[in-house]
C-alpha cells in the first residue's frame, strides 16, 4: 500500500481540510507549511485557469447563435444531426466502439501476461516493460508509416474503421502498462498465488479470482487512459484514412470552417472523458475502501 | 542472462533464478501482438527506406531528403518538439509537485490526475478549436496575432497537452522522494533552498531529463493542430508523411514516407539512448 500514500502528502495539510500534518507530527514547521500551501494555490489558480479557459471558450462558442453574442443550443442539437459524409452521429458511434473494442483487447492480452510474468516469468519482466514503453518513444506518425502495408492486407478482410484497434492497443500500451504494474506492485503477488496454489487452485483460478479482484483500481485507471487516448487520437485514423470522430471533425473544420458543431462536438467529447475517468477514479477508491 | 548471473550472485534460493521449462508459452500471444502491430511496422519503415521503386536496393531514398523544404520540416519538427517539450516539462513538473504536496485521496489530486488523463490525449484537432475559440481572429480572451504563429505560437498551444502528460509521468518520480530526506535536511539546518538544491533537485533530475525526453517525441507525431489550421505551408516531418501517404497525386517515389520516418526513427534513438542511460542513473540513486 506504500504506493497509494505518497510520504510526499505528508509534508503539507490539504487543500480539502484533511490535515495531514495531524498524522505526522513534526514534518513541517508552519512557516513552510504555510508558503507550501501558498505555492499550491498559487499554482492551481494559474494551471486551472489555463486549461479552463480554452474549455469555457470552446463552450461559449457552441453555445454561440445566429447572431454574435445571442445564444442557442442550435450546435450541440446539430450533434445528433449533421450531414456527412459520413454522419457525425456514426464517427461518434465508430469511436465508442473503438474505444471498448481497444479496452477489452488491451485488457485480455496485457493483465494475464502481466500477472502471469509476475508469478512464473520474472526474468521476462524486463523485455516485458522495453516492449511496452516503445510507442511512447516510437512516433505514432512512424508506426503509422509502417502499419500502411499491414492495414492493405487487413482491409482485403474488413474494411471497417473499427479494425483501428489493433494500432491502438499499441499506442495505448505504455499507459496501460504504467498503471497496471503500479497495481500489481502494489499485490504480494507471489504469496497470494501460493497460498491460492496450495489450496488446489489452478492458474486461471489465482489470476481472475485472486491477483485481478486485488487491482481493481489499476485496471479501471488502465481502462480510462486507453478510452481517453481512443477518444482523442488523429493521427493514425487520418494517415490510415479511417473516418473517426476526430478525422470527421478535422475534416468538417476543412468544408466550413467555425461551424457551431465542431466546438460542441469538440466540448462534449472532451467532458465525456473528463467525467468518466472522474466517476471512475471515484469508483475505484470505494473498491479499494471496501476490501477487508 | 544478467539476471540469472544476478540471482547466482545473491546467493538466493532456486525458485527467483529457474526459469521453469514452459513459463515462456504464456507470454507468446503478447510477443506475437506486439511483435506484428509495434516490431514489423518498425522493420518494414526501415526496410522500404532503402527499397528502389522497381525493387532493388537504394540509398536515393535517403539521399532524395535533402532537399531544402524537408529540412526546414526537420527543422521546424525539432524546433517546435524542444520549445514544447521544455516548457511543458517545467510547468508540468511545478504542477506535479504541487499535486503531490496535497492528499493523496484528495478532490484537487482526482480532479487534476482525470484532467491530465484526457488532456494529456487531445493534442488533435479539439486542441485547435479550443484555442481558436480563446484567442483565436474571433476568440473570447483576445485576439492574439501570434496563435497560429510558427513555432512559437504553436508551441505554446501545444504546452496544453504536454503540460498534463508530464504531470501524468513525472508524478511517481515526485511521490517517491522520501520524507526522510527531508527531515535530514532540516535537522542538519538546511532550509528550503538548500533542500532542492542539493537534495530534491539532484535526485529528480535524471527522471525529469526523462520525462522531458517523452514529451519530445511525444511532440513530434502530433501534427493535427497545424494541419487544422495551415495547408498551404510545410511546417513540420508529419506534414511531408502525411502528404507522401494519402496524397492524390501519385507521387514519383513510393518509398518517400518510409525515408521520412526512417529520419525520425533516428531523432528518436538518439534521444532514446540519452533516455535509457538517465533511468539508468535514476535508478542506481531511489532504488
């Protein structure tokens, strides 16, 4: 659990009013403490207002009517119904579906391999971490170059925007993998498997009844950087000339420029993600709450 | 091979260094996923590079880059990669610290981890609405002449996603410095100043070097914001693979695009190996 509780928060009581001096006394002098707090709030103010006001602006813009400075919620009804080719309803649609194919792919293939490294394949480990962290350092315009050729050969099976994920498993590999072996740092992995073991438990048994249920708060966090990035990503879908929500913007923004449902568009996919990794983030400190 | 002669050496008990007989199976469906989707691209980029249109094998490909707009694109790439990359690393790391300085299970510490999760991925398109709408000809804010300047402009607008990127990698590396270090400051009389700059400072270093490594080549692949708002001018490399890869006109070299990103590759592995040797050296230090 040392991971969870960084000694780092220790050192400063905490905006919400959780002194956590109370738990450690004599960490900071007050003096320190109150420049620290100074500093953070400082800090908050500037960093909140300069990634809230490009937010509030582009919902102001949305929000904008016929005539400047009038409002109309015309853009974010447009939504629903804006001409194509293709309609945005069904990139909106495509990228869901993206986003869940690519979590459930990522999941089944990374969370066993990792757990199964962890429990018989230790020296594998580090190949494991080189391949995963790769695609933050390889470009994804370089993979994308690459990946031309094998999309050729996939789209004489399927043509469908959706077949996109299996780039995207990749490009959300080194998120996925951060936050999965901060979890299963956080597991004594090997006890718990030998006790499970021991008791007759076969290897799928200890890996989804016993490690799994043990990283709840890892898997959510790996699922919502991958819906995220998902959600978010161009580059690939446009150089592959897959229509996504983003590429039917980008190309929308091309044909009519400032149209209203770009920015209402743009906003609610962007508080769409906000919320749920929020939600979730919350969901997974009850999950770790309720464990005995 | 280095950890077998590790586990030898630490004189341990069998079970850590054995590699039992079929535990590798487990991991082939992995090394297969990665080894088609994330290795073969990879192989095939370098491969195509030095393929001749009819077959053969060519350095014209390479040769055929120096041309002067595609080194101006290498130029603005790496401009525009080392002005957001070390802006946003700074700021991010300001912002990490003040996140980390708070409760760990605190309303600020979710509300800023979720927002960098999903701000840290729109570098595309939205990044360009949102800021034509801020300061943009008809913004909200004010009506900047420099928004979609290049490089500076651009790479102020791009600190938006790489500010909460950094936040995102550089956050574990602020949360393990220990309290410890601190107090030892303290009770030897150190003050703040003394604390950072000859503890805390040092000690974060080679994993902030890193980080602002990632932003780097984070950088380089995110192109859409200029693609969004400029077509006429080739700014940056992905412009030029983008151009070679979905262009209508058929262009006369097919292998173009893999010289590109070959040039790319090689940014990359240079700024990969500074990477490497730095985790390295962090790790000798918090391990």
């Amino acid at each position: 659990m040392a991971g969870l509780n960084p000694p780092l928060a220790d050192l400063a009581a905490d905006l919400t009013g959780r002194p956590a001096a109370a738990r450690r006394p004599g960490g900071l002098r007050a003096a320190q403490r109150r420049r620290l707090n100074l500093f953070r709030y400082v800090a908050f103010t500037i960093f909140g207002l300069f990634f809230l006001l490009p937010l509030l602006a582009m919902v102001r813009f949305s929000l904008e009517g016929a005539k400047p400075g009038s409002w109309s919620v015309a853009a974010w009804t447009q939504i629903a119904s804006y001409p194509g080719p293709p309609p945005l309803l069904s990139s909106i649609e495509i990228t869901l579906e993206l986003a869940v194919i690519t979590s459930v792919v990522m999941l089944v293939l990374v969370v066993p391999t990792m757990i199964w490294i962890r429990l018989r394949a230790r020296w594998f480990s580090k190949v494991m971490e080189f391949i995963c962290l790769l695609p933050l350092t390889i470009p994804a315009i370089v993979l994308v170059v690459g990946l031309a050729p094998i999309y050729n050969r996939i789209e004489r099976v399927n043509v469908s925007a959706l077949m996109l994920f299996f780039a995207y498993v990749i490009l959300a590999l080194p998120y996925t993998y951060r936050a999965l072996a901060a979890g299963l740092n956080a597991v004594d992995a090997t006890t718990l498997s030998e006790a499970a073991r021991s008791l007759g438990a076969r290897w799928g048994t200890v890996m989804l009844r016993i490690i799994v249920p043990n990283m709840w708060q890892a898997i959510l966090n790996a699922l919502l950087l991958t819906v995220a990035l998902v959600l978010g990503e161009f580059t690939v879908a446009y150089l592959l000339t897959y229509v996504t929500l983003q590429v039917n913007l980008f190309e929308i923004s091309r044909n009519a420029e400032n149209a209203g449902v770009l920015f209402s568009a743009s906003a609610a996919t962007l508080l769409f993600a906000f919320i749920l990794l929020l939600i979730l983030s919350y969901a997974g400190r009850r999950l770790r709450r309720g464990r005995p | 091979m280095t950890t077998a002669t590790a586990t030898q050496a630490g004189a341990q008990p069998v079970r850590a260094g054995r590699r039992p007989p079929l535990a590798w199976i487990g991991t082939l469906p992995f090394l297969a996923y990665t080894g088609i989707f994330l290795l073969l691209p990879t192989g095939i980029v370098i491969w195509n590079a030095f393929k001749g249109t009819s077959g053969g094998w060519t350095l014209s490909n390479i040769t055929a880059l120096n041309t002067a707009p595609v080194r101006s694109a290498f130029k603005g790439s790496l401009e525009l990669c080392v002005i957001s990359s070390v802006i946003g690393a700074i700021l991010g790391a300001i912002l990490a610290y003040a996140v980390a300085s708070g409760n760990p299970d605190g309303m600020i510490r979710r509300l800023y981890l979720a927002g960098s999760g999903v701000l840290a991925q729109f570098g595309g398109v939205t990044l360009a609405f949102a800021f034509l709408a801020t300061i943009g000809p008809a913004g909200l804010l004010l009506h900047a002449s420099w928004y979609s300047s290049f490089p500076w402009g651009i790479g102020l607008i791009y600190c938006y996603f790489q500010i909460p990127l950094m936040v995102l990698v550089f956050l574990p590396a602020i949360d393990g410095l220990k309290i410890q270090w601190r107090e030892a400051a303290e009770n030897l009389g150190g003050s703040t100043w003394h604390y950072w700059r000859y503890v805390g400072g040092p000690l974060l270093m080679p994993a902030f070097t890193g980080a602002a490594l990632l932003l780097f080549a984070n950088a380089l692949s995110a192109f859409a914001t200029i693609e969004a708002w400029e077509n006429q001018i080739n700014y940056v490399v992905p412009q030029s693979i983008s151009g070679s890869l979905i262009s209508e006109v058929g262009l006369a070299n097919v292998h173009q695009g893999d010289a590109l990103a070959l040039g790319l590759i090689v940014v990359v592995v240079i700024v990969m190996t500074g990477y490497f040797l730095l985790q390295r050296r962090a790790a000798r230090w918090q391990g």
